[in-house]
C-alpha cells in the first residue's frame, strides 16, 4: 500500500505501509481507516482516497503468475492478453531461468514494494527491463506495465541516482529523528518536526540543491507527475 495526496502531511505520500485492523472507535470515522506507515510506531487513520493499493491478488509463486495467461476463451476469439502455446513456453523458459533480477522483480511484486530507489540496483534495474518487454510483460497486472516502465526510462536520466540518494537520506533521516526523538511521534503516528532537528536541516539543504539543479529539479517533477514520490520543492 502506498500513500498519496494527503495534504495535512505531504511527507508521508509516497511512502508505503500495512492496513490495520479497524477497531470500533475507527469505526466512528467511517471514511478513514487505520495505515500503518513504514518506520512509524503507531496507525494513522487515512482517507481511502489517500491509499493506492497494490494488486489485489499476490503471487507467491510463477506458477501463480502464470494462470494469468491461461486460455479461456475460445480459439477463434482470441483476447489481447492471451499468449501462444509458444509464448506461454517462452515466459515459462524465463521464469524457470534463475536469473537473480528476475527473482528480484517478482519478489518486489511480491511484497508490493518495488520502488523507483530499487533502481540503483543495477541487477534489479536489469530485471525491470526485461519485465518491459516480451514475454514477461504480459504477465504484469497494467498497474506494475506502467510503473516499471516509467520507472526504467527515469532511471536512464544522468541525474536518476542522485534522486534517488536523496530520496534515500530524507528516509533515513526521517527514520533516525524517530529515534533520537520519539516524543515527535504523535499517537495517532503523525510526525512534527522540529525546525532545529537534522531532518529540516537536511530538507533545506535538499531542496537548494534541487532548485539548483535543472537536471535534478525534472527527475523530482516527473517522479511527482508519475505518482512515484511527492516533490520536496513542489
């Protein structure tokens, strides 16, 4: 589950997290319901508008992710996302192939965790090309079809793995204020910041840099209009 348009706490979009089981005073606020966000100590009560799910089925195995191309329609009225016999048996090879960035992409549909900053990972990158075209694209519900190949396009922009540094100190800055100072965590899992704490500092420094950086600044703007991560100087 990933977190988005939430105005109250814009740091929060773009990050993911597990929905809890609602209890009854959830229920007194029925449009809401409660999100345990990664690297929170406690749910907070989100709007569903503010929730993207991932896909509903979760494959566990590539036998699973095989059924989504079996035939059931008859031959003479084929469907667009039905595969040939030797189709079928190319993805079959592929995924039979133990190719660790294979593996890697199918564990991070797996977990719904797959990220543009899992594209530093040359290997995962590499898997994520091949999940981009023929014949392992068709096995990809359309939500991770157009994910995986905006993410793989962004990447290849000089400036990608600076993004995606960045992106990964303002996680783990956040990550150590939570323990230098927990009494910032709300009950209701909020964050407040203090103006003086390492993460603002670091924010600003952030956010000159982007602005100073023409190269920088687009791959923040796209990775906002792709829905991949909220523009810190937006």
């Amino acid at each position: 589950m990933i977190n988005c348009n939430i105005q109250s706490k814009p740091e929060l979009n773009g990050q993911s997290g597990i929905i809890r089981k609602a209890t009854v005073k959830d229920h007194e606020n029925s449009d809401r319901i409660p999100v345990l966000v990664h690297g929170m100590a406690k749910p907070i009560s989100l709007k569903l508008s503010c929730i993207r799910l991932p896909p509903q089925k979760q494959y566990n195995t590539p036998e699973e992710l095989m059924k989504l191309n079996s035939i059931e329609t008859p031959e003479d009225v084929p469907e667009p996302s039905q595969l040939s016999k030797r189709e079928r048996q190319q993805l079959k090879n592929k995924l039979n192939s133990n190719d660790p960035a294979i593996a890697k992409v199918l564990q991070a549909i797996q977990s719904g965790d797959a990220g543009f900053t899992r594209m530093a990972d040359p290997e995962y990158k590499r898997g994520v090309k091949e999940f981009t075209q023929p014949p392992l694209n068709a096995m990809l519900p359309a939500e991770y079809k157009k994910m995986f190949k905006n993410c793989y396009e962004l990447s290849n922009h000089p400036k990608a793995m600076d993004a995606i540094k960045i992106m990964n100190m303002r996680k783990a800055a956040k990550q150590r204020l939570m323990t230098i100072h927990p009494e910032c965590v709300h009950p209701n899992g909020a964050i407040a910041v203090p103006l003086d704490s390492e993460f603002m500092r670091l924010q600003e420094n952030i956010e000159n840099k982007i602005r100073g950086d023409e190269g920088l600044a687009f791959v923040f703007k796209r990775l906002d209009e792709l829905g991949l991560y909220v523009n810190p100087i937006k």
